[in-house]
C-alpha cells in the first residue's frame, strides 16, 4: 500500500454552542437558588423596592394627612370657640350687667343668675373647661373677675385680679372677637380660649366673655387623628406587603423554574422545556428560552455526529472558542504513527464485505481505545489503517514516549484479539488460506509538520502534512523488510527514556524511498 504524505480529517463547518456539553454537570437548581444569599434574590430586592417605596409614601402621606386633618379639626374648634364667644356675648344682658356696682360680689342676684345659666351652659358643653367674665381696671394690663363658671380648676371670685399683660389675645377680646392661636399657661391650667366684647346698647365696653378648653381637649384631638392615621396607614401597609408577596411568588416561581431548567440544560438535559402557559414577559422568555434549548439540542446532536469522525480531542480543539474553523495551519514538533495490517487483502478474500467491516470495526474500535488513553489525536482511517499524531492539537512533551507506548499496547491487544478470534472460529477462515494470525505494521516518527485546514469557507478538512508524515509511512511499509512490527525513527528514539531504548533492536541507518536523506531505525 502506497502511503500518502498528507492525511485528512473531514467535518462539517458548525457554529458549536458549547464545548463537551453532554460531560458538564450543574448543581441542583432548588439548592442554588436556596443557598443565594437573599441579598442577592431579585424577588427580595423587588420586594424590598416595593416596600421600602410603598412605606416612604405612606409615611409622607400620613404625615400631609395628619397634619391636615390636624388643622382642620383645630380650625373647626377655633371656629366653634368663637361661635360660642360670640353667642353668649349676644345673649347676655349687658345694660343690667353695667348697673352691677364695683362692690357687688358672687352673691349680687345678678351676678349669681347669670353665673348659674353660664355654668350650665358649660357643665352641658363636654368641651368647655370654664365660661368666665373679666372688666378692665384702671390699671393697663390688669383686669377683675365679675364671675367665673368653672369645672374643676381653680375658681377665680367676683373682684379676684387677673394679669393679663402677656395674653394679648385677651386684651384684644375688648376690641373684638379674639382666638387664641395656642395654649396658654397660669394658674387656672393650660387652655385654649376665644374672648368677645360685651358691649352696652350704646356701644360702650364693660367687659370681655372668654370661654377657655382645657390643653388636654387638645391633645385628644391630635391622638384621635393619630389612631385614625395609624388604623388606615396601618391597613394601607398591611395591603402593601400583601400585594408584595403576591409579587413576590408572581415573580420568584418563573425565576425559580428558569433557573432549574437551565441548570438541567447545563447537566446536558437538552430535551428540558418550560411549556409556560401565561403570555406575558415570563411567557415570552419560556417561549424563548425552550427555542433556545432546541437549537442546543440539535446543536448537541451535530456535535455528537462530528465526534464520531474525529478524535475526542481534536472535536474539542475544534470548539474549544466557539467559533467556525479556519483555513490555514500551525506549525509545530509532534510524533505520527502510522498503522496497517498485514496480508489483509488475504483475509478480505475469506468473507463477505459485510463480514469484513465487522471484523475491522472491532479492531478498529480497540485501537482507537489504546490510541485516545495515551493522549493521541486519531487522524484518519485508511480502510484497516490508521494515522494517529501526538502533541496535536494540544501540545504535550512527551509525545515521543506516549506514541511508542500506544504501539506497543495496540500491538498487545492485537494479539489478545487474535485470541478472542480463535475461540469465537473466525482464525480458522484466515488460517485455511495460510494466514497464521492478523499482525500490524507501524511506523513512528517525530519532527515538524503543519496542522490545520485547507480548503474552502464551504467545505474544509483539518490534517497534518510534511516530510514527517511521509516519513512515518515508508517506516510502516520497511516492517516488511526487517521483519519487525514496529518500526520507529531515530528522532523517536532520542526522546523517550534510556529505559525503554535499551530494548530496541538498531538497524543502524537506513534509506528512505523518495527521500534523500536517511535515517536511523530502531523496532520494538
């Protein structure tokens, strides 16, 4: 057989998704996706977003809603405080009151008829802490008390003196209807009042009518829009995180499957699908994502089928980046075994063409077992021959002494096959035609050579060329004459261990057809 010096590998030009897909695995998804630090959730951050939102609002909105309730439940009270300043001021006698000497005291009948009516008026009014009636003195600032109609606080007597030189809306109560804009402080207790002038039939002033509500009246006021804010914000919040949660599982149960199947894609679980049922954005990716795993999946198939017409790691050096071959080469040292079978156009002779590819893809299928476990790159199969490199495509320094160590393991397992063969009867239809026993020839040899691709961005090979694939060839074929099995260069031999050499069999230096220069040859 009349080797070639170039040897070829064709396969299809494929866009490759990932590198070894089917050997990955991946964590269980549900683990992952407990173990993620919640963080880093993004159900927990849109949830957290939602929230944190949502509370702001309702913060900003109760304080507005406080406030305004606040003022005005106050500004209908001052209101309110001032209608009743006003009421009773019309409805007092003011032309008797004025006849009432300064002498006159709480016993005076006028003074006391009409401090009854006030305090009834005041006991019937939950609001109103005091109704009292005050008349200027001689002095600025200091007024008298003509009655007081009060509660539980202190109760000031007809002629008791008042200081009102710090309450300007008491004096301004002699002018016209006054308001107290806050609370106010003395001895009476912390109140709230509205003044109104009490005025003769001819207009003249002869004292004022305030009507004071007690600070704590207030404060209840205020509390009562506190609870009635804190019930309906609370509520509000309540809803919030409610509708969170409904959020939450809205978006979390999607992620979560998504995940999974995409760790199950990871795994080489190609055949996962989600077959979502809503049709918004989760459905949109589900559709998306199972259109997705399909392409990986015939993706996947296609690199299976390329894997069966190259070596294991000349598919993945192909792949490894994912991106389409390219012509051109790469030069570089690597060792090339060439391997045929002897007098096989014998034993072809002895069976059917079926028979036969049957016999040569068992032996064929155990060679290349041998050939991959010592990190070779099978290249080609030449009916029963086969091309093997090593320190290609990958580099590797003892390519030399992984190359011998296949040829020497292939040729024991040729003999064990021959065993296999003898018991199953199949030697005895080689054996009738003077063929003993099935041997291999193989020649070996190490030096540079280019590998890569040629052809066309259509249609590419991927192989080895040089003097050292040719050179490997006529080493097989010289076999014959030395009557040997394995045949190796001296390039070969300077480069595996002294161990190993000290068996080989020199056949000093030797010619090669075709080729000028010679070389050493050693057998094994």
């Amino acid at each position: 057989m009349s080797p070639p010096c170039i040897t070829t590998v064709r396969h299809p030009q494929i866009d490759f998704a990932m590198d070894s897909l089917a050997h990955l695995t991946a964590p269980d998804a549900r683990q992952s996706f407990i173990k993620l630090p919640w963080w880093r959730r993004f159900d927990f951050r849109i949830a957290a977003i939602l929230v944190g939102t949502s509370s702001v609002i309702i913060v900003l909105v109760g304080l507005f809603a406080y406030q305004s309730i606040v003022n005005t439940r106050l500004d209908l009270f001052e209101k309110r405080l001032r209608m009743i300043a006003v009421t009773l001021s019309e409805t007092i006698n003011t032309d008797e009151l004025a006849s009432v000497p300064a002498s006159a005291d709480q016993h005076t009948p006028v003074i006391a008829s009409l401090w009854r009516r006030l305090k009834n008026i005041a006991d019937a009014e939950p609001g109103i802490e005091s109704i009292y009636i005050l008349q200027a003195t001689e002095t600025p600032g200091k007024l008298r008390f003509l009655l007081d109609a009060s509660k539980v606080s202190r109760i000031a007597q007809t002629g008791e003196l008042y200081d009102a030189t710090e309450l300007p809306f008491m004096l301004q109560g002699f002018e016209r209807v006054s308001v107290e804009d806050r609370v106010y402080g003395d001895d009476f207790g912390q109140t709230q009042s509205s003044y109104a002038p009490l005025k003769t039939s001819d207009g003249r002033v002869i004292g004022i009518i305030g009507v004071d509500v007690l600070a704590l009246r207030l404060a209840e006021i205020r509390w009562q829009v506190v609870r009635f804010c804190a019930a309906v914000f609370g509520i509000a919040f309540i809803a919030v995180l409610v509708i969170t949660m409904v959020v939450r599982r809205q978006v979390r149960q999607p992620l979560a499957r998504v995940l999974e199947a995409a760790s199950a894609i990871a795994a080489g679980k190609l055949d996962t699908r989600l077959h979502a049922p809503s049709r918004d954005e989760f459905g949109l990716l589900a559709d998306e994502f199972d259109t997705m795993a399909s392409h990986l999946r015939d993706r996947e198939r296609l690199r299976e089928t390329f894997g069966l017409y190259v070596s294991r790691e000349l598919a993945s050096a192909l792949m490894k980046d994912g991106k389409l071959p390219a012509l051109g080469g790469v030069e570089c040292v690597a060792t090339v075994i060439f391997c045929d079978l002897g007098n096989y156009t014998r034993i072809s002779e002895a069976f059917s063409p079926q028979e036969v590819i049957s016999l040569i893809n068992e032996y064929l299928a155990a060679m290349c077992t041998i050939i991959e476990a010592h990190r070779g790159c099978l290249l080609d199969f030449t009916g029963d021959g086969i091309i093997a490199g090593f320190g290609l495509p990958l580099p590797d320094p003892d390519h030399a002494h992984n190359a011998v160590q296949c040829a020497i393991k292939m040729r024991q397992r040729l003999t064990q096959l021959n065993g296999e063969w003898e018991a199953r009867g199949l030697a005895a239809r080689w054996q009738v035609i003077g063929v003993d026993r099935i041997e291999a020839r193989m020649g070996i040899h190490t030096g540079p050579l280019v590998a890569g691709n040629i052809g066309s961005s259509s249609r590419m090979k991927y192989c080895v060329m040089g003097d050292t694939v040719n050179i490997a060839a006529r080493l097989e074929e010289m076999n014959k004459d030395f009557n040997s099995t394995i045949l190796l260069s001296d390039q070969v031999k300077i480069r595996v261990p002294s161990a190993m050499t000290d068996t080989f069999a020199d056949y000093g230096v030797v010619n090669i057809r075709g080729r000028v220069q010679a070389v050493g040859a050693y057998s094994v």
